[in-house]
C-alpha cells in the first residue's frame, strides 16, 4: 500500500481530491495497528452480466494495485486493478464485449495514460463501451472515451477536462510557532514550490508549465478517442467544463 500516498498532481475534481486525502486519513487509522502482511487480496472490479463483462471504475484513481478493503471502505481504487479487471474480461470466451461503469471524479496523473493506452488496445480485441450514470470526471473521462461508444444518464456529471494542482505554503503558520526553515537545493529547479517556502513566480511557472503539458496530453487524447479535433475539444469541451 506504499501507493496511498498524497499526489502533487491530480486529474480529477477537488471533490475526488478531498476523498482521497479523507480516505488516506482512514486508512492511516485503520492501518496503525496492524502489519503490511494484514493487506488483503487485490480489489478485482468484474462482474460478469450474460455475454458482457462489467468493468467497475468508481471512487478516486491512483497508481498500482489496492486491496479490497480500500475499494470497498475507502473508495479508492487502482489503476493496475482496473487492468486486472479488463484482462480477466478479454480472457473470458462467453463475454463477447465490455463495458466500462463509470462512477469517479477523476485521480492521480501518475499511472493514467498507460491505463488509458491499455483500454484502447483492448478494444481491439473486444468491443468496449463506456456507461455512467453519476460521474466521469478528468481521469475517469479521459478512460472512458477510449470507448467505442459512451452514454450518460440524464443527471450525470460528464466532462472537467483539465488538470489542477494545490500548492500549501506553511510559512506563516510556522513561524508563529517559532520555526525557521531554510530550505536548501542543489540544482535550480530541485523542490520548487516547498511548503516551507514562500511561492516563487519561478516555482508557479514550472508548475503551471507542467499542468498544461498535461492538459495538452488530456485533450490531445480525447480528441482521438471522441474523433474531434484538439481545437474543438479545447473550445468546446475541455477548460475544466
């Protein structure tokens, strides 16, 4: 579980943020008596209805593999789990196609586009559709347009193409409780925007510099999966709509 982590770049919603930073907080209580060999076998979201296997991408998205119990009492799940699940559907001779149930905000950036890559390749093999009813939000959007087709209910949330990052500065709050930090680089760039710092402009262009290659990378993708151009998904759907 050394994944469950806090991410400095996240491609989802502040809401699927604020979940996740919760869930961590809980997992950290739930963990605190207990040893890495308690971990539970890995969440698996598939299920199988008649000739359609059901891949569950829910709650908030990060890197590798979690178990069960986060899935189930966090709302966490993993991207390698997400894999899992398609791999077990493609490997199943009586499902002829996929669908991918959407119920997220969005997640970590780390892990993302290979996830998405992996859905593409797969429907390759099998036909994938997408279905949400609730929400597919950045990350989650970006791995359900890989579909062949996508549908939404009436009341779901669809879109926020974008990505953000959130920069604490504790200087202040520090030096009321007499704490002098001095934080000290080797290499110009080397932990730019440190919360023991002030925010620098030179630190908040870098990261801005690094959200839009990412943004760049989001709608280049959607472009390609939706069969839109860059300029039309930008303009009309993306902006964090």
């Amino acid at each position: 579980m050394k994944n469950l982590v806090p991410y400095q770049m996240w491609c989802g919603s502040e809401e699927s943020y604020h979940t996740y930073m919760h869930a961590l907080e809980s997992f950290n209580e739930f963990m605190k008596d207990k040893k890495e060999d308690d971990i539970f076998a890995a969440a698996l979201p598939y299920t199988k209805v008649g000739k359609v296997g059901v891949v569950s991408i829910s709650g908030s998205l990060i890197p590798g593999e979690v178990p069960k119990f986060a899935a189930d009492w966090f709302g966490v799940m993993g991207y390698d789990n997400i894999k899992q699940a398609v791999v077990a559907a493609l490997s199943d001779k009586d499902v002829k196609s996929i669908q991918l149930r959407v119920g997220s905000g969005g997640g970590a950036v780390q892990g993302l586009k290979a996830t998405a890559d992996f859905l593409a390749e797969a429907g390759k093999i099998k036909p994938v559709y997408t279905y949400s009813d609730s929400m597919m939000a950045s990350a989650a959007y970006w791995l359900g347009s890989t579909a062949e087709h996508v549908s939404v209910g009436d009341m779901a949330n669809v879109g926020s193409i974008g990505t953000i990052a959130v920069q604490t500065e504790v200087t202040e709050m520090r030096k009321s409780a007499g704490i002098t930090d001095t934080v000290i680089r080797s290499g110009k760039y080397k932990a730019l925007g440190h919360p023991f710092e002030k925010l620098t402009q030179e630190a908040h262009d870098q990261i801005q510099e690094r959200l839009d290659y990412m943004t760049s990378k989001f709608v280049a993708a959607v472009a390609e999966n939706r069969g839109r151009s860059p300029e039309v998904v930008d303009s009309v759907m993306g902006q964090g709509r």
